[in-house]
C-alpha cells in the first residue's frame, strides 16, 4: 500500500528530510529545501538531528527521507532504499581516533574510548580496525572537549572534528578513512548515505532522488549561497574550514556511488556482519540504489 503524503496550500507533496547538523550535509540539501529551482509537486523541508538519532528515526520509520549511517542501514532496509547520491565518503580520510599528544595507541587501546555512537560508520570502522575496544558513547561535538578535560584519553572523531583537531594540538593514532583504503583495493571508505521510505512508491522514491541529485550539483555548481548556509552548521569553523569540510564530502562521488562505492558499501557491511555487528541474514546483494 503506498502511503500518502500531507500537502501545503498548494497541493504538493511535503517530504520531510532528515540530515545532521554539518556543513556536508547542510551543502547537499540547500538548493531543494530553499526553492533555489523548481520540484513540481514536491515540497521539502529539513529536519536536523544528529546522526545517532536519525539512524534510531530511521527505525521507527519516521521521516520520508534521511541521511543514515551506512552501518545502520540493514536494520532499516526492509523500509527504506538507498539513494545512489548522498554519499558521504572518506577517499584518503575518515573519521579519527585523536589523542593528546605522548599518549599511546597501547595506553588508548587499554582506556576508554569516546565514540559518537554505536550504530556509527566511524563505531563500525574502530571495530573493524581494533576488533574489540572499551567505548563510551558521547555526543560527537563533545569529544574533542572532554579529550581536552581529561575525561577521555581518546576519541573517535567525526564532522568538522576532522580538521579542527589540529588547533587543539591533538595527534591523531588511526585515520579509519586510510585504513580502509589501504585494507581494500583503495575503495573509498562509506560513512553516510541518504535513504527513502520504500512505502512511497517507486514512482515518489525516484523523484525524491532525482531531486537530491539535482540539489547536490546545483550545490557544486553554484557553490557560495549553499557554503555560507553550510557554515550555520559547522559549530563556529571559518570559511576556509567551511569550504575545505565540504569539499571533503561533497563531490562526484555523492553524486553517485560509481561501481567501486557501491562495492565498498557492500564489503563494509559483510565485514561488519563477520563482527557480529550487523545482522546476518541481510544479503549485501539485495541492497537496491534508486536511481542508479
């Protein structure tokens, strides 16, 4: 049964999408959350939650569209399909485990590490690294401080984290993104994608796609409105962060996986699932990308 969608007061559609409060994301979805171009029928509007929440959202089925984890997508894949742009993909980088600096990685191995959330891609990546490691889940934008307070030897570092660890003269003990890709024939490492309720219909799902596809490059094309609307997100990070940030995880690949990030997507959860973290009976061959 396909569901129906509340209307505004113009007869279209309202798709509610939910995405984390980071420049990346905020840069994806600018153009068809603003009306910078037309979506005949369709009327989007965000809904920022940190990534944690919206993986758990995504369970309950809640919002028509969502930034996910890629390590939380087969507990959601029986409602939701994954879009093949969105990607958010660590090519040569990835979330970090930082440290202040003459501290061990035996010391930090041995000690508590703060991590952003069990159903992360960055979780998943640690665990794939360091097999089984003691955690505390705290919120991302937290760890970097409560490194520096002495709560937490070390932390798994995700968002604009990635580079303003250095201003905190922090050293980093694991880039995950470049283990991945030394660990498989350099496949971009896969954090995050964008996933629609499958009880839309096909005919909604690949709208919506087309649509954050099209936002996605008007994004890349005309780059300075949907920048300075991204800063709004980045905890305080200046323009050359904003832009460097961005540039990180939004390129030709969040337009679309291309034949190696879908691989990749496939590896990581079947390693994952070799872990005991991830459900095994999900078949990564099952997993359908609309608009591909």
């Amino acid at each position: 049964m396909v569901a129906e969608l509340p209307l505004d007061e113009d007869g279209n559609k309202i798709v509610r999408i939910g995405h984390s409060p980071d420049p990346d994301d905020a840069f994806m979805f600018h153009a068809m959350t603003t009306g910078a171009f037309p979506t005949p029928g369709y009327n989007f509007v965000h809904e920022l939650q940190d990534i944690e929440t919206l993986n758990h959202r995504a369970m309950k089925q809640e919002l028509e569209v969502s930034a996910v984890s890629i390590h939380a997508y087969p507990e959601i894949s029986e409602h939701y399909a994954l879009m093949n742009c969105g990607a958010s993909m660590g090519e040569g980088y990835g979330p970090m485990v930082v440290c202040k600096n003459g501290v061990s990685e035996e010391e930090v191995r041995a000690n508590t590490i703060a991590v952003p959330g069990l159903k992360t891609s960055a979780y998943l990546g640690l665990r794939l690294a360091w097999g089984d490691c003691q955690v505390e889940v705290v919120p991302f934008d937290e760890i970097i401080p409560r490194i520096l307070d002495g709560t937490f030897l070390s932390g798994l570092i995700i968002h604009e984290g990635q580079l303003t660890y250095v201003e905190h003269d922090l050293d980093v003990l694991i880039d995950l993104g470049k283990w991945w890709n030394s660990s498989t024939d350099n496949w971009p490492m896969p954090l995050g994608g964008n996933v629609v309720r499958r009880d839309l219909g096909q005919q909604v799902m690949e709208d919506i796609t087309l649509y954050t596809k099209m936002s996605i490059e008007h994004a890349i094309r005309s780059p300075d409105e949907a920048l300075e609307f991204a800063k709004a997100w980045g905890r305080g990070i200046d323009d050359d962060t904003n832009k460097a940030f961005v540039s990180m995880y939004v390129n030709d690949r969040t337009i679309d996986y291309r034949d190696e990030g879908r691989a990749s997507i496939r590896k990581f959860i079947n390693d994952g699932q070799s872990l005991g973290l991830i459900r095994s009976d999900f078949d990564v061959d099952t997993i359908d990308f609309i608009g591909a």
